[in-house]
C-alpha cells in the first residue's frame, strides 16, 4: 500500500520542472516587453526558484540575420512566475560569439 506525505509547509512550494521554467521564463518576458521571444539558451535552479537567460528579438529586420537580439537574465519563483529581467546583452541575430 503506497502512501503520500504532505511536503506543504516543511520544506516549502514544489518547483516546477525545468521544462515549464524554460517555457515560463520566455512566454512571460515575451508578453511583458511586448516583443517575439526567440530562445533560452541557459537555465540554472537557484534556491528561490529559476534563474534563465532569454533571447528576444527587439527589433526585426529584413533579412532575418539583420534583426537586434537581447538577451535577458530572467528570474522565476519556484511556481514560474516571473520575479525580475535585466537585460545583460543586445547584438545582432547573424553575430556570432567568438
């Protein structure tokens, strides 16, 4: 016979999933800044929730390669929703990191 304990109030809100957090994290910045979001390209677990760098696409151009990207460090709360952004880069879509 299996039994569940209640884990509500001892060690705090389940966290959501990395999956969810990633999809979270790009839908709410997306809607706040009114912008297409493009990618999470990192995703970390802190202590109070989600810590994830988003990349949007702040002003599209023809060609696509032409478009400014940002990419913003977004934090989330263990249930995803959305706590603080900062933006910590702003480049072009065809630039690459070298």
């Amino acid at each position: 016979m299996a039994t569940t304990e209640s884990t509500e109030g001892t060690s705090g809100p389940k966290r959501i999933g990395a999956p969810a957090a990633m999809r979270h994290a790009a839908a709410q910045l997306a809607q706040m800044l009114q912008c297409e979001p493009g990618s999470v390209s990192a995703l970390r677990g802190t202590d109070d929730g989600w810590s994830a760098d988003v990349e949007i696409v702040e002003i599209p151009r023809i060609p696509d390669t032409s478009s400014v990207m940002a990419s913003y460090r977004v934090r989330l709360d263990h249930q995803g929703e959305l706590m603080e952004y900062e933006r910590t880069r702003r480049y072009s879509r065809g630039q690459i990191d070298r």
